[in-house]
C-alpha cells in the first residue's frame, strides 16, 4: 500500500491512497471501518513513526478498511475520512524523523567514475560503505520548495532510493534484512559542493534546512517486488539528467542494512538514503541547480517528486 502524511488547512493527519483519495488512518481508527482498528487507540495512529511501530498487525488492519471502503465506492457511498488528493498538502512520509537520516556515498559506480573526472583525481570503488548523516531538519514534502541559501554558491541534486526501517535491530543478518523494511520511497539528497569541500565532512553541505525532499508516498514492501531493479531518474527543468536503475547499486539494500547495523541499533522510522547515480550537476555539462529551476525525482512504482528552486532573500 502507499501510505502518506499530509495536511488539510491546519490538520495534520497519516493516509493510505486509495486510487485518487486518501483515507484518514485517524478516522479510519475512530470509526473502525469494515471492523478495522478496534484495539488500537487514536495515540498509536498520531504520526507515522507511530503507525509504523504498530508492525505487521497495523498492515492488516490497515488492509481490513481498505477492503471495506472500496466496497463502498463501487456502492457509491460516502465514505467520512476520504478526501481527494488534490485537496491536501503532502508533507514528506515521516516529516520530522527522531535522528538523522544516514546517506550512502558513493554507491553507484558510474557515480564514483564521474567524480574521478570532476576531481581530476582517481576515485576508487568503495571497499566499504561510505556512511554519512543529514540533519532531520533538512527534510520538506515532495512538492515543497528548495530553498537557495546565501551560504553556497554550488547547489547540487542526487534522487536516491530511500529505505524506512519497520522493525527494530542490531546486527542484523543480510537475508533478514528485508524483514526489518517498512518500505520505500523517493529522496533528493540535496548537496552544497562548495560547503562538502570547505568542511572536508559532508555534514554541513548536506544538511541545509529543505536538502532532503521526500515523498510523496511510503510504500509499503508488498507493492515492490523487487527493490534492487527500480528504475531512477531525475531531471531539471524538463530535461533528464540522473537515469539509472538500483540494480547498479554497489552495496545492496540487505548488505548496507547488515553492515549498519553492526553494533548500531536500527530503530523504526530510520530513514536510509542509499546513494545516488552519475549524472549530478557538479558533472554534467548542463551544471549545478539555479534559483528557478524545477527539479523532479522520479523512481518506478514509488512516485514523483517535483521541487521549485527559489531564493532565500
């Protein structure tokens, strides 16, 4: 299922899409559609860090009332709690996570070869994951503007696949990795060249406020059948400059998993952001993003996201 986060007005609420609506989790658990939610209480449905906790069990809930409301609207019934799409703001999936997203760099090999070129220096193929981390506060929804800030003069995009953890872990095995998946979605790991270069780690320049769009669904592992061949692109204005598919990985989901969590707890609402491919505007001749520009990140089966450029004064 693609669940979402959204606001109507001044509400905020967590929904499942049904074709082009939306169904309210919260009045979905207030009004136990179709039987659905009828020992889980209003706190374990506020966000959705706390619908993901809810595990397995949350699902097929979940599962129950979307059978029941298609049901009505093939009765064309009035369903409270459904709204258009059209008639929401989509805010990222978990709009505020509790620790700082961890990015991988590095991880495509056409990426690592373009850097090779950019730097004028030999970049080799990673032996390990390079791990790094951008501030929870850099995350905006899929249709949020970009902010340009006054502190860069080089601003960069990579549309990465991002992975939500669904179950806690520590040391996890590669072929449980998958079980610990709450499900996917499309991130823009919006980059400062020129603040990664001053400050040596990529922290700074990559943890800008409005660096980290996401969205506009989280899908859930039942809808991918398979996330190492997912097509991912991006473009600018229109013309496409990322286009890969995640097969070109060099680390795999289930590896960067297994080798994270080594020693390091993995907590529910973990977003892992797992690299980006060739064609960033640091390389391509058509160059970096400018004020104005309209920059969409698209990957298969998981949605598009589509962010204005715009300036901060």
């Amino acid at each position: 299922m693609k669940l979402l986060s959204y606001r109507k007005r001044d509400i905020f609420g967590i929904g499942i899409v049904i074709g082009s609506r939306v169904l309210d989790i919260n009045e979905t658990v207030k009004n136990n559609f179709g039987g659905a939610f009828m020992d889980i209480t209003m706190d374990e449905v506020s966000d959705m860090i706390s619908f993901l906790c809810l595990g397995e069990k949350g699902l097929s809930e979940a599962r129950k009332a979307i059978e029941w409301v298609t049901e009505q609207i093939a009765l064309d019934q009035d369903v409270k709690g459904l709204v258009d799409l059209d008639k929401i703001d989509v805010e990222a999936p978990i709009p505020r996570p509790r620790k700082g997203i961890v990015c991988l760099g590095l991880n495509y090999s056409d990426h690592v070869a373009e850097g090779s070129k950019t730097l004028d220096e030999e970049q080799s193929i990673p032996e390990h994951p390079i791990f790094f981390t951008k501030a929870p506060t850099a995350v905006i929804g899929p249709y949020n503007n970009i902010v340009y800030p006054r502190v860069t003069e080089k601003l960069d995009y990579e549309v990465e696949l991002a992975v939500v953890i669904g179950k806690e872990g520590k040391y996890i095995a590669e072929e449980d990795a998958y079980t610990h998946i709450a499900g996917y979605s499309v991130f823009n790991d919006v980059s400062a060249r020129d603040l990664q270069t001053r400050h040596g780690q990529w922290f700074k320049g990559k943890s800008i406020d409005t660096f980290a769009p996401m969205g506009p669904y989280l899908v859930t592992p039942d809808e991918v059948v398979d996330p190492m061949n997912l097509d991912v692109s991006l473009s600018v204005n229109g013309v496409i400059r990322q286009d890969s598919n995640t097969s070109h990985l060099i680390f795999n989901i289930p590896k960067i998993i297994s080798i994270l969590s080594d020693g390091i707890t993995l907590e529910v609402g973990d977003i892992i952001a797992t690299g980006t491919p060739a064609g960033v505007g640091s390389a391509h001749k058509l160059g970096l993003m400018n004020v104005g520009d309209l920059v969409e990140a698209k990957i298969k089966g998981l949605g598009s996201q589509k962010n204005r450029v715009v300036s901060e004064d």
